[in-house]
C-alpha cells in the first residue's frame, strides 16, 4: 500500500507563497524608503528656503545700517555679517553660518559684485535637480522651473537674480573667501574672415612721344620708280616690202 503524497504538495505550495510574500515585502519596503527619501528631500528643501531667506534679511539689515556718509556697499565676507566691522561694538546681522540642509555642510557659494569685491547672493552648493519648481513665494518667483538647486540666488531683496554678475564659489573652496579672479584669455583675431586689402591698380605706360625728325613720307601722287628695261629701244616691226 503506497503512501499519500498530499503533504509534500502542500509543502510546495507553503515555500513558493512564503517566496512571493518576501518579494511583495522587498519591494513595498523599497518603495517606502524612495518615498521616505523624497520627503526627506522635499523638507530639506523647504529649509533651504527658510534659511536663504535668513541671508537675504541679513544682506539688507547690512545695506540699511550703513552709516552716514559712507556709501553702501554689499558685506565683503559672510563674516561680516557675524561681526560688522563698520562699528566699534558688536554688531550682527546673522546669528550664525548655517549648514546646507541639501548638502550637510556649512559652504556655501557667494555672487560677488564686480572684482569680488562684495556678497551680492549666496547659494547652494548642491547641483540636484530640485523636486519643487512651482508655487513658490513671491520673494522667489525668479526661482521657478529651475534646472538646479544651485540656481536658487539669495539676494538682499530677496527676488533672486537672473544672471551671475561675477564667478562664483566652487566647491570644495572656503567660501568665506574670495576665489582669485579668473583670467580671459584674449581673443586671436580670425585672419580667415579679414577681407584683404585692395592693391593699387599699376598706372598704364605713357606713350613715347613722337620725334621731331619723323622721315618723309612719299607723296601720294609720286610715280612709282622706272623699272629695269624700260629705257630700252623697243623694236619697231620692219616695213614690208613693197612688191
């Protein structure tokens, strides 16, 4: 009498459904992390703003305490908003350099103006593509549809600014300090597209001048010269004679 075979079925069955229970698992698991990951995200972000709009006060509170007499010029260093050195006491504009929440870190990139010569903005490091691109305040209109979350410009009036008005900080590079100035090579001319000079035309050759003592031309009439034997006696036919 052979034994049933209903238990190893079972068995079979057990093993491939405990199989799709951990795929179905792995996979909700992962797309929580992704979904955990973009929240993340998406609040870094937003404190981004906050604290971008932190240095967009404190660039103004700069430019408005400048003393009399004196003209207003943007904060040479981040530093100088910890410390104004315009004044004997202490006086701050931030509390402190905060840490890019993108990033982790406390660098930050700085639009100088002109030479570097003053902060006009400060910026994040981080060149991520930014999860919001819409519905933004309208201090920050000017970062809508942006390409990256470096495009974000800080000013002093808080509306951003279109186009980088000198080199910015790299990363890696401390920026408290100005970076040294790049230099443009100078542009070689295209020789290909100069049109070359027109040449002066050679002036035509003077004609000689007639002589003075031209030879005489033959008058028009003149016989021509008697030819050889026309002197010579012609010969007369000789008279018949008479019958």
């Amino acid at each position: 009498m052979q034994q049933p075979r209903e238990p190893r079925r079972e068995a079979g069955f057990t093993y491939l459904g405990l199989i799709i229970l951990l795929t179905i698992i792995g996979l909700v698991g992962a797309a929580a992390l992704k979904v955990d990951a973009l929240l993340r995200r998406a609040a870094a972000e937003e404190e981004l703003l906050e604290i971008g709009a932190a240095f967009s006060a404190a660039l103004q509170s700069y430019a408005d305490a400048t003393p009399k007499g004196q003209p207003k010029l943007p904060p040479p260093t981040l530093q100088e908003l910890l410390k104004d050195s315009r004044f004997p006491g202490v006086h701050r504009h931030l509390r402190k350099i905060f840490v890019d929440p993108v990033t982790g870190k406390a660098e930050w990139g700085i639009l100088y103006e002109g030479d570097r010569v003053g902060v006009l903005a400060v910026y994040s490091l981080s060149s991520a593509k930014p999860l919001k691109v819409a519905n933004f305040d309208a201090r920050f209109q000017n970062f809508e549809n942006k390409e990256h979350i470096s495009d974000w410009k800080f000013t002093a009036n808080g509306q951003g600014v279109q186009q980088p008005l000198a080199p910015s900080a790299t990363p890696g590079s401390n920026p408290l300090i100005p970076p040294e100035q790049a230099v443009k090579a100078p542009v070689q001319p295209d020789h290909a597209s100069q049109a070359p000079e027109p040449r002066d035309k050679p002036n035509p050759p003077t004609p000689p001048e007639p002589s003075e003592q031209s030879e005489a031309e033959p008058p028009a009439d003149a016989a021509d010269p008697p030819k050889e034997g026309d002197n010579a006696p012609r010969a007369h036919p000789a008279e018949s004679e008479t019958s």
